[in-house]
C-alpha cells in the first residue's frame, strides 16, 4: 500500500509542474493553431491524471482485480496523452521558431524598406542640389559658349558690312563716273550741234545775201542797158557761184602740224647755196 501512495504523491507532482502556456499576443494564425493544441492536451493530461488518481484509490480501497485493471488502463491513457503533449509542445517550439523567423524576416523587410525609402529621400534632395550646381554650371558654360559665337558672329556681320560698304561706294562712284562722262559727252555733243547749226545758219544767211545780190545786180543792169546782158558779165556772175558751191562743199583741209613749209621750196627754179658769179 505504501507503494502506491508514492506513485500518487509522483502523479500530483507532475500534475503540479505542466503548467499551461500562454499565448502571446501578436503571434501567427499557425502558433495560435499549436498553442489551442498544447492547452487541449494538458486539459486532458490533467483530466486523465484526475482518473488516474481516483482508479488507484480505489485500487488502495478495494484492492479488487477490476480496480487494478482499471488503473492499469489509465496508466496507459496516461502515457498516451504525455506523449500528446510532448508532440503538441514540438509543434508549438516549431512554429513559434518559424513564427520568430517570419517576424525576424518581417522585421528585416521593414527595416530594409525604411531605409530605402530613407535613401530614395536622401537621393532625390542630392539630385536636386546635383542637378541645381550642374545646372548652374551648365548654363555657365553655355553663356561663355554663346558669348563666344555671339562675337564672332558680330564680327563676321561687321566685315560683311564693310565689304558692302566698300562695293557700293565703289559702285556709286563709278555711277557718277559713268554719269559724268554721259554728260559731258552730251554737253559735248550738243555744243557741236549747236556750232553746226550756227555754221548752217551761217551759210543760209550767205545763200540769202547771195540771192539777194544776184536779183538786185539784173535790176541795175536792166536800168543801165535795157536788152540782152552781155556775155561776159554773164560768165562773170556764174563763175562766182560755182566758186562759192566749190568752197562750201569742199572740205576743210586739218590745220598741219610741226614746222611751216619753207616758201622758197615751192618756187620751182630755186637753188640752194652760193649765187652764181655775175659775169
């Protein structure tokens, strides 16, 4: 009997030392699961022990056959559910490892996500203060750059500028060369036509003088002896209209330039040197 007072005394202590565990709050759907599964199988471990515990006082009331089967078969019952339990709490240490695990990586993710959007905002302000010095730096060079070409295409405007310049002043001065030369050519021209209808004036006044003499010469002739002229004055008055036709239609002889003929050459017995010996 003593025996069997200790086992009871055993199974109170291990009854006493599985405690339940508690869930902790937070924790995954699949700890949840095994943690629901641990708690159900430490009830019935403490239910079973309640059985175990009443079959073997009953074993020390009656020491019957029946009541050590009877404690015997909870034994049995007894040791399945401990083995239940030992399952169950693996399965709650897994999944609480996978859970501690899918947090730790939940974790990482979280803070690997902070800190890229950490450097995305540390990036963009660098970007921008990068892009504001390059772009300060840009339209620098780009200005120098422009100044540059600005210049030489003053230049290049100025020299095309004077060459056309230069060509049109060459231009209008040979206009008013051109123009000069028309006008005196003109002036000149006009002045030999007006000397040419002088000199027809001239001569039609002459015609008109002429004329007028030979009318009036008849008339005197007429009144001195009236009847046929004679044949001489007649001869007279045509030679010196056919004189005066010849003058006007010949031409004028070009003034000769150089030293004047010697008078003495034209003399056609004129010798040259010593005069001969008287005799």
């Amino acid at each position: 009997m003593a025996r069997v007072a200790k086992k009871k005394a055993k199974a109170k202590r291990v009854a006493k030392a599985k405690p339940a565990a508690k869930v902790s709050t937070g924790t995954s759907p699949v700890v949840a699961k095994a943690q629901k599964a641990v708690d159900s199988a430490a009830k019935a471990l403490d239910a079973q022990l309640d059985r175990v515990g009443k079959a073997r006082a009953r074993v020390q009331k009656t020491g019957s056959a029946a009541a050590k089967q009877s404690l015997a078969s909870a034994n049995a019952k007894l040791r399945e559910q401990r083995l239940k339990v030992a399952e169950a709490k693996v399965g709650l240490a897994k999944a609480s490892a996978m859970d501690s695990v899918r947090q730790a990586e939940e974790s990482v993710k979280k803070s690997v996500s902070e800190l890229a959007d950490k450097l995305s905002a540390k990036a963009d302000k660098e970007l921008a203060k990068a892009l504001k010095s390059f772009e300060s730096r840009w339209k620098k060079a780009r200005a120098k750059a422009d100044a540059k070409k600005v210049k030489a295409a003053e230049k290049k405007a100025t020299a095309k500028v004077k060459a056309a310049a230069k060509k049109a002043a060459a231009k209008a001065k040979a206009v008013e060369k051109k123009a000069a030369a028309k006008a005196k050519a003109e002036a000149k021209k006009a002045a030999k036509a007006a000397s040419k209808k002088k000199a027809v004036k001239k001569s039609a006044a002459k015609k008109t003088a002429a004329k007028t003499t030979a009318k009036k010469a008849p008339k005197k002739a007429a009144k001195k002896a009236p009847g046929r002229p004679k044949k001489s004055s007649a001869k007279k008055a045509a030679a010196k209209k056919a004189a005066t036709k010849a003058t006007k239609s010949a031409p004028k002889k070009s003034a000769r330039r150089g030293r004047p003929p010697k008078a003495a050459a034209k003399k056609a017995g004129a010798r040259r040197g010593r005069p001969p010996k008287k005799a």
